[in-house]
C-alpha cells in the first residue's frame, strides 16, 4: 500500500448500471484482484448480472476495466476492521471485453 493509504483493506469505486439505466458509483473494497476479475466487499447486495465498471486506483494502474457481477452473498464482518463493518456483502464481478493494454 501506499504511504497515503492507511486502511487495512483498498477501496476501489464501482460504476454500476441497475437495470433502470442509470448509473451509480459505489465506494467499494478490494479482497481479491486477479486477470479475470476482483472480489469485493459493500453495503447492499447487488443483483447477478448487473453491468458495471471498476476503477483501479493509481497504484494499480488507474484503470477502469468493464466488468459484470457474477455473484453476491452476504459475509460476517467479523473479519474487517472497525471502520469497515458496514460492508456486510462481498461480490464477484467478472471482467468482460478487456482491451490488450487493460489485459496486460
């Protein structure tokens, strides 16, 4: 992590677009980035197959790849620090269509 990030757990923002068209932006933790996709921690549940963007930050490269959520289920927060209870849910959002440089 970085000098100026000093949570336990990275956040990431999330560009979702429900199925009324518009978009939210969600603020987000980051539990798992692989080639593929990430997994994430958040407040509400998020519905399988919802399209959706994650934003990288800087120090991984300050990309927003487009993805799509795969699954939900809800999580113990046992396991996040204080500051991070509220996020009861973790999700799956697959990455879809990556460009070559986005892939590298």
């Amino acid at each position: 992590m970085t000098g100026r990030e000093r949570r336990r757990v990275m956040r990431l923002d999330v560009l979702r677009q429900p199925r009324d068209g518009e978009c939210e932006l969600r603020s987000v933790h980051l539990l798992d980035l692989s080639p593929l996709g990430v997994r994430v921690a958040h407040q509400e549940p998020w519905r399988a197959g919802v399209v959706c963007s994650v934003g990288l930050p800087p120090s991984l490269g300050a990309l927003r790849l487009p993805g799509r959520v795969v699954w939900t289920r809800r999580r113990g927060t046992a396991r996040l620090p204080e500051e991070d209870q509220e996020a009861s849910y973790e999700s799956g959002v697959e990455f879809t269509r990556l460009t070559a440089e986005q892939q590298a």
